[in-house]
C-alpha cells in the first residue's frame, strides 16, 4: 500500500474515534464556544496526528521501545509465497492483479465522488454570489441585507445575510436579524466550509458526514445563545422557530439558515440547564487524545520499519530479528574509507526497479519451493541481507536467519537473480547500502 493510502485509511479511523469521544464527552453541554472549537480542532487532529516524526525519540526511551518490538511482531508480512501439494504439481497462488485491479476500481469511485461533491459545492457557492450580485440590498434596523424574494428563507454566508422580502413582525424580523448576524460576526461560515471540505475528501466515511453535521448544529446553538443573550423572550422565539416555513434543503446548503432543521434538538438545547462550569475540564482531555494518536502512529511507523526489514538499525535487529544480526562490517575502530563506506540508515532507501510491489511479484513469480521443504513442511522467513553498490549491482549476499538449508539456499538464489536495483543516495550522493529483503515461505 502507499504512503497516501495509509494516510488517508488513517484519517478515516481517526475521524470515527474522535466522532465517538465527542459524543461521549462534549455533546450534550452548553459550552457551544468550546464545543465550536474542540470540533474544529478535532478535525485538525485527523488530518495531522501523521504528519510529526517523533521516531527518533520513541526509539530512545526503553519501555517504548519494547512495545515497537512487542507490535511488529504482529504486524502482517509484507509477501507470503505459499504452495499447495497435488500428485504431480505444485500451485502457487498469487494474487497481486486482482487486488490491484480492485484496488483501482475502489480510487476511480472515490475520485468520482469528490469530483461530483465539489461540483456541487462550487455550483452552491456560485449561486451565493450570483444571489448577491441580482439581489437588492437594503438596511435594516441598521443592518446592511440582501432582499431576496419571500418564498425564500432567511441566511447569511460569511458577511452577507439575505432576508426575504415579505410582511412579517417586527418581533420575529429583530430576532432573524440578530440571529444572522450572530453568525457573520462569528464567521460561522468557516466552519461549515471546513465540515463540507472534510465531508467531500472522506465522502465514503460516514463520520465525516456525523462532523459535518454536528458543526453546522452546534454553529446554530450559538446563535440561537446570542439571541437570548440580546434579551429576547425564550418562548416567543421558539414559536418563532416552530411557525417558520422550513425548507428541506436547509441542512445540504453551505450557508447558515434561521430555521435549519432539525428545530427538535435546537429547542431542547434552549430550554437545557446550563453546563456546571466545571465541566469545562474535561475539554483538556483533547490534548492527551492527540498525544497518544501521535505516539500510537509513531510506533505503528516504528515498527512497520522493523517487520519490513528496510533498514538494519543494530537494536531493532537484536530485539526483534535474531541477537547474531548486527552489521559487524561498520565499527569504530576500523571505518572504512567514504567512498566505501556501507551505510544501514541513508536519505535515499534504494529501491527495486519499479517499486516495492513489483519486487514481491519478481520473487513471488520467481521463487520455486523447494521439493525437500515440502517432504519435511519446512516453512518460515528467510531474512537475506546484501549490499546495493553505486551502480546497483547487488553484492556481499548473506542469511541473517537461517530456517532450514533447502529454504536458505532458495531464498539466496532468487535474491541473488534480482536485476540491478536504484541505488541510496545520502546528503544528494550515491552510497553503498546494506539492505535486508524477508523471503517467507508458507506452505497450505
């Protein structure tokens, strides 16, 4: 799998476990103004928990360390060669087309759904300004408004609020008003962008849709709180609410609607008991979420490194390998020159032509299970180090861990028969680089 599909799989999983805190912890208080931003800082979370490498220091501190150890264990390997007895064959199974043909099927729906997403919020935000531009404008009760016509309900987007042009009380068009401004002073509008951003991007999750629409309640929680703050009767505006032609598209618009739906649980809130301001606590629970997301993705980072055998750090090969593999070429006392030297850990990984994957179908394709293998069911991962040299030839070929003669000796030849690789680069140089390719036979 890429980098990028394993971020965005990993966003995905974020945005369900901080959608669950939320509804556990936050959603049923009154602190609106926190509840706004803990969203919003939620989100921020799912998308950038990946981004910081703290590695480095994990690898540091010993009890950590041995849990990288502990998890790589358990981690799935990156290939398997099985092979299946009969009476006069061998089959051996590998299913890298289909899943990479699945795999492409699955990008092309997604791509397909965030390009109709953003045409739909590009064709809404389009309409917006042409809205602005047609519609005439007027003050009201000293508020700068778009009269728009009178079937339609009021909103605002940003700094405009467009109200319709119709008879209606002073009462309930002083309580729109302050409503609607509430939401463009506070620039509800930012939020809602950022809900209908994150709702187009994991469009197939549904917890992205959740956050989307838990923003857009609670930003009218918050208005309808500032009309209550103005002195407003409680009850008179929730007849206000109840008495309102609500349109069934008010929830999918991008603009903040007076008389969004559902009005049930905007009533309810109106009506709630204050939040004890000492619950105000639990909302620094945040930062020990984030931590341990960060922490987390850093030992998962951690110890995919250790199980793909893609650099032969010394401590990571005795904790989690075998003791006897640590690179006993490079010492102190004796270093090599720097055109020669032999580097385990370089800017550059060198890399099969091609790719990772293309590198498991040359061995899968390539490797032939060993008749004596199959008679003792000898199976396991032949770990093989080698050096790729400046010119990508591979060299100095060695089992770090042997299984069995017959799976040692296979695992060496088809390493060995692989064609000249791209070699490592350090600080912009091509370098020589010890690497380590895990060879695992299965049998069924």
């Amino acid at each position: 799998m890429t980098p990028l599909f394993i971020y965005f799989i990993k966003v995905n999983l974020a945005l369900a476990l901080l959608y669950i805190s939320y509804r556990l912890l936050f959603r049923n208080d009154t602190f609106f103004g926190l509840r706004r931003i803990t969203l919003l800082g939620m989100l921020l979370i799912a998308f950038l928990y990946q981004l910081p490498d703290i590695s480095s220091w994990l690898s540091t501190r010993p009890t950590i360390s041995e849990v990288v150890s502990y998890y790589s264990t358990i981690l799935p390997k990156e290939m398997m060669t099985e092979a299946t007895t009969t009476p006069d064959k061998i089959t051996y199974e590998v299913n890298m087309d289909w899943g990479k043909a699945g795999m492409t099927g699955l990008i092309i729906v997604y791509l397909m759904g965030v390009l109709l997403l953003t045409i739909r919020s590009i064709a809404e935000i389009t309409n917006l300004f042409i809205t602005y531009r047609q519609s005439r404008k007027s003050k009201i009760n000293g508020v700068k408004v778009c009269l728009i016509p009178e079937t339609e309900e009021p909103y605002s987007f940003f700094r405009w609020i467009f109200i319709p042009a119709k008879n209606q009380s002073k009462l309930m068009l002083a309580e729109i008003l302050q409503h609607e401004t509430a939401h463009a002073r506070q620039i509800h509008s930012f939020d809602v962008l950022v809900g209908e951003f994150v709702s187009i991007i994991c469009w197939i999750n549904p917890f992205a849709w959740f956050f989307k629409k838990e923003i857009g309640l609670n930003l009218e929680y918050l208005a309808d709180q500032e009309v209550m703050y103005a002195g407003y009767n409680k009850k008179e505006y929730q007849y206000h609410l109840i008495g309102m032609e609500h349109s069934n598209m008010a929830i999918a618009n991008l603009y903040n609607n007076f008389s969004v739906l559902p009005l049930k649980k905007r009533i309810t809130m109106l009506n709630k008991k204050r939040t004890n301001g000492v619950g105000k606590v639990k909302y620094l629970a945040l930062v020990p979420m984030a931590a341990a997301m960060l922490l987390f993705n850093n030992i998962d980072v951690m110890a995919r490194i250790v199980n793909n055998q893609t650099t032969e750090a010394p401590k990571a090969a005795v904790v989690v390998t075998t003791p006897e593999f640590i690179p006993t070429e490079i010492v102190e006392a004796s270093l090599p020159p720097d055109d020669d030297k032999v580097y385990t850990v370089c800017d550059k990984l060198p890399q099969f032509p091609d790719g990772q994957s293309k590198m498991l179908q040359y061995l899968a394709k390539n490797i032939k299970y060993p008749a004596e293998a199959i008679e003792k069911k000898e199976q396991g991962m032949v770990p093989v180090t080698f050096i790729v040299e400046k010119d990508g030839s591979l060299t100095n070929f060695k089992v770090a861990r042997s299984v069995s003669p017959s799976l040692d000796a296979e695992a060496l030849r088809v390493v060995k028969s692989m064609p000249k690789w791209i070699p490592g680069k350090n600080n912009g140089e091509i370098v020589r680089v010890k690497y380590t390719v895990p060879v695992t036979f299965r049998m069924k």
